[in-house]
C-alpha cells in the first residue's frame, strides 16, 4: 500500500513544480506587457505640448488606427486607407435608400440597388462630360479633361474588386465607394459650374 503512495506524492510535487513555474512566467509576461507608471507620465506630458488636431468631418470608421502589426501585414491584408470621405459618402437619392432598406441584406438585392443607383450617377456624370466634350477646344478644356481622367484614374485605384480573391462584401464595397464618388463628383461640377 506504500509503494502506491510514495509515486503518487512525487507525481504531485512534480505538478506543484510546474504550477510555480507557470505562475511565475505568467507573472514575468505580465510585467512585461504593463505599461510602467513612468512611460505613462512621460506620454502624458508630450501629448500636453503637442497642439490638439482639429476636428475632422471624416468619421473615425473611415480612418482605421494603425498599429505595429498593420505595419508588419502584407498590403492585400489591409488595403491602404482612403484618401477622403468622398469614397465613403454622398448625397443619393432616397430611392436607393428605400431600395437597400427593403432588400433585407441580402446580397443580390443589395448589388441591384447598387447598379440602378451607380447607373444614375454614371448617367449624370455622362451629361457633364457630353457638354465639356461639345465645347470649343481651349486649353481650359484640356485642363479639364485631364483632371477627369485623373479623377477616373483615382477612382478605379480605390474602388476595385477582384472577383478571383475578393468575396461578395468587398463587391459591394467597391460598388458603393464608385456610387459615392461618382455622386460627389457630379455634385462639385455642378458647384463649379454654379460659381462660374
């Protein structure tokens, strides 16, 4: 009956040992992961000199924080932020709205929403281009193409989908980022146009 006991002891304090053991890097890692009262004071006190940046009208959703391991990541696992809100909103029509509201998320209705709503826009924008393209030639024309061929060129950058390695929500994000620049590019030649 002893010998039953005596291995039954060692294996015992074999596991207290472990635990220790475990207990004490447990310990060791979370000293290491705190932030020490002094790089919290020394923080403090930078960020007091620096001057508070001013408010932006662009939502914190649209610019995502970047950390240690967005840096390590491969440029396809977190694609670049975009450039402005223009690619994220947009005046649309109230149609499209009703229209998305009444597909109840599911995904072919939603990209029928989207083509009918980008197919307005596109339309839209067709007519300003029409009426630059009718005009007299003039250096002011040529200005105004290029810069159009830049914004399409700008547009094509940041609103793509790949349909071999992107699935369905980047499809749709694509789409929507193309609707809401086309819409606000619309809106400011209009503008300009205005102000002439």
């Amino acid at each position: 009956m002893q010998a039953l006991s005596a291995p039954a002891r060692i294996d015992r304090s074999a596991f207290e040992i472990r635990r220790g053991i475990a207990l004490v890097l447990c310990l060791l890692l979370g000293a290491c992961q705190a932030p020490s009262a002094d790089s919290a004071t020394v923080a403090a006190a930078a960020s007091a000199d620096e001057p508070t940046p001013a408010a932006t009208s662009t939502p914190a959703s649209a610019t995502p924080a970047t950390t240690a391991a967005d840096a390590d990541a491969d440029a396809d696992d977190f694609p670049a932020p975009l450039p402005d809100a223009s690619y994220t909103q947009a005046n649309l029509r109230p149609a499209y709205t009703r229209c998305v509201d009444a597909s109840e998320a599911v995904i072919a209705r939603l990209q029928a929403c989207g083509d009918e709503e980008l197919s307005y826009q596109e339309d839209r924008l067709a007519e300003i281009v029409a009426g630059v393209v009718a005009s007299p030639d003039s250096k002011a024309k040529d200005d105004w193409m290029d810069a159009q061929a830049a914004w399409w060129s700008d547009t094509n950058r940041h609103c793509r989908w790949d349909p071999k390695t992107d699935g369905q929500g980047q499809r749709l994000d694509a789409q929507s980022c193309r609707i809401n620049r086309v819409a606000n590019r619309v809106d400011q030649l209009q503008a300009a146009a205005r102000s002439k």
